[in-house]
C-alpha cells in the first residue's frame, strides 16, 4: 500500500512589516511522505513571506520536478515569479530564471553551500536572483507544530526577524537575510 500525503491546514495571520503586507490566510498543504519538516516549512514560509496576488502552491507538489514549489502566476496564467526552497541545483535555478521575470530562493542552507553550487553551471540572471536566508534552528524550531493537523499561529516579519507565535503565547524567533549569490 502506498503511503499518502498529510494535509495540515494552517490558519495563519501575517503582518509582513517590511513589504507592508497584512492578511489573514487559510492554507491547505499537502505534505508528502518523503518531505521533510524542514522543506515543509520553508515552502510555508516562502508563500507567506512573497504574499501576493496569483501566489499559488505547486499543484504536482514534489513529484513535478520541473515546476517551482511556489509561484506567482498573472489572471492570464503568465508566470511572473518562480519561488524554490531548499537547495536547488544550479541547472534547476538555471531554468528558473529563464521560466518566470523574478526568481526567489527561500533556504535554510549555508550560502557557501548555495555558492559552491552555483559555480558549478552558468545560471542566467544570477545576480537578480533573490535568496532568502533562513536560521535553521529557527526552522527546525517549527517542526513541532506539525503533530496537529490543524495549526493556528501568527506571522511577523519585522527589520529582518521572523517571529512565530503560537496560540500560548510562546514565540518562536529567528533571522531571514536577503542576499544574492556571485558566480
């Protein structure tokens, strides 16, 4: 018997200080079983930290290795951003940034890891490419939360600190750094 995703619903307040961006969200996120905690929740992350219109969640989840794990489409289905998580081969950003006007990387993984990744292949427009630099501690720091189904906390951006507060009060904090890569 094949073993099934796990859908978490995840109720979620968002102040993103630093965009000005405030909503209240209600996701639905399929996990699948070989998905890790830590890639779960970048993917979480990076769709509340790049809110917009038209964001949308991969609909083959990581079994379609040619679509982004998150993306921004336009009312015309034209892909305005390509958000990935985790750490990308070089080919994979490569693609990337020739499939979608804005590619964003959301990874709790070392930059010289990323670097060192990156100068193994030519990746087109690499200097435009954002990436956002998760703590891991802060990451793994959320794993807990995913032994209920249903998860209610609040999400603040602030002056590059992430804060996560949970229904008792506890907050969960840590650091998220805009950076580029150089090739």
């Amino acid at each position: 018997m094949a073993l099934t995703a796990t859908v978490y619903r995840l109720g979620l307040t968002l102040s993103d200080v630093d965009r000005g961006v405030y909503e209240t969200l209600d996701l639905r996120v399929a996990r699948h079983p070989s998905e890790s905690a830590r890639y779960l929740w970048q993917r979480v992350l990076a769709y509340c930290l790049s809110y917009e219109e038209g964001i949308q969640f991969s609909k083959g989840g990581l079994s379609d290795a040619d679509e982004p794990p998150v993306s921004i489409v336009d009312p015309t289905g034209v892909r305005l951003a390509w958000i990935d998580v985790g750490a990308p081969s070089a080919e994979r950003m490569h693609r990337a940034s020739k499939a979608a006007r804005r590619v964003a990387l959301f990874t709790a993984t070392e930059r010289a890891n990323l670097e060192r990744e990156a100068a193994t292949r030519k990746i087109h427009a690499l200097e435009e490419l954002a990436v956002h630099l998760l703590e891991p501690r802060f990451v793994d720091a959320l794993e807990p939360l995913l032994e209920k189904k249903h998860i209610q906390v609040e999400l603040v951006r602030n002056s590059g600190t992430l804060y996560v507060t949970l229904p008792g009060g506890q907050v969960i904090e840590g650091a998220i750094t805009e950076t580029r890569l150089e090739g």
